[in-house]
C-alpha cells in the first residue's frame, strides 16, 4: 500500500504543482547536507498550505517547526510581497540548515527565524504584537495543546490555524501506546473539542508518501 500511495502522491505533484526552482534548491540542498526529506511536508500538502493562505488574502504567518524551511517557502510563496512569516525551530542543527534554505531563497517576503522553544518564545512576544493570519504547527507533538492555546492568544476572528501529524498512523487509538508525543495529540483534540475560542473545526486522515497520518484544521471565533 505505502509504495501506491507514494506513486498517487507522484501522479498528483506530476500533474498539478508546477516547478518551482526555490523549492527544487531547498529540497537539494537538505539532500546534501545529509538531512531526511520525511521530515518535511509532502508537495501537495504544501500546496494546500498555499491554498488556504490564498483563499484568506493572509499576510501573516506563525509557523511552528521549521526543519530545513521547505514548508516556510510554500508559506511564503502564497503571501503578496510584504507578507511576514515568524518561523521557530527549536533544534539548532535544523535552524542552521532552514536558515540556509531562507537566505540562499532571496524571498521578497520577510521571514524572521528564531532559534528556541516555541512555548517560550511565543510567551515572550511584546503584548501589542499583531494578530497572524495563518499558523501552521508541525513540532513536538506534545506540546500541542500548548501550542493551540498559545496561537489562539496570537490570533483574530477568521485566523486559520493547521496542525500537522495528528493521527501517527493510527497510534491515537491505540490504548498501549503512552508516549508523550501521542499523549500530547489526544489532549489537542480533547482541547479542541468545544472551544470557546474556536468557530469550527476538523481533522482528516491522509495517506501518501509520508505513510498514514492526517491533519487538524480550526477558525478562530
């Protein structure tokens, strides 16, 4: 099954996500620094991304786990040209790497990287930051109920928020599993389950390249 879905997923990039050579340099520049692509997103879930933000006129952006920045340019990629993304990564090894991906990018937007936990970080945001628009977490899954509450705090009516690697191949039904990282996932949907904060909400299952796993999308109230 694994090697259809990754051949569907290939069909689907080959028909429907056109070239694009700053997102061809970040993949081959990850390559040869000797970095998984599996942590980044698939093609066509970063065309979503893009989707959503497109669909919103956003011009703010939150990301949460930037790994080599693969995902940040296809964040950026939908933003008008005085778009800003603030993207956190708490690994410095990865920091440096999406760093690199970001400069050598030459992108009219403006993206800021900051090096840390995200929790924290977050936490110590001047109280008059503006509102994002769109927040895309894909970090410790632990901590994302933390994370949830944290963006909500940093959003407005309408803000688009999209947590990734949700379902773990099914493992959030598994009863033996305890891990934290699963711990953390079922806690985000107990958090999510009547928000005060958020207008509606839902997750979907996925299967592609990337195995089975699926995503979690909310509006804010």
């Amino acid at each position: 099954m694994q090697q259809m879905w990754t051949d569907i997923d290939h069909y689907i990039e080959s028909h429907l996500i056109p070239e694009d050579p700053v997102l061809t340099q970040t993949l081959e520049n990850t390559d040869a620094k000797g970095f998984p692509d599996h942590l980044a997103v698939a093609a066509n879930q970063g065309m979503l991304l893009q989707m959503l933000i497109q669909m919103n006129q956003c011009k703010r952006v939150l990301e949460l786990g930037t790994f080599a920045a693969y995902s940040t340019m296809w964040l950026a990629r939908a933003l008008p040209e005085d778009g800003y993304i603030l993207t956190i990564e708490g690994r410095d090894t990865h920091a440096a790497l999406g760093q690199e991906n970001i400069d050598r990018a030459q992108l009219k937007q403006k993206v800021e990287l900051k090096v840390g936990r995200a929790a924290e970080i977050l936490k110590a945001l001047p109280e008059d930051t503006e509102a994002f628009d769109f927040i895309f977490i894909d970090a410790d899954k632990q901590s994302y109920p933390e994370y949830l509450e944290l963006s909500l705090k940093l959003s407005r009516s309408g803000t688009i928020i999209f947590l990734d690697n949700v379902i773990r191949a099914g493992e959030i039904l598994n009863p033996d599993n305890h891990k934290p990282s699963i711990e953390g996932i079922r806690d985000m949907f107990k958090a999510m389950q009547n928000h005060s904060r958020i207008l509606s909400c839902t997750a979907l299952q996925t299967v592609g390249s990337k195995g089975h796993d699926g995503f979690a999308l909310a509006i804010v109230k």
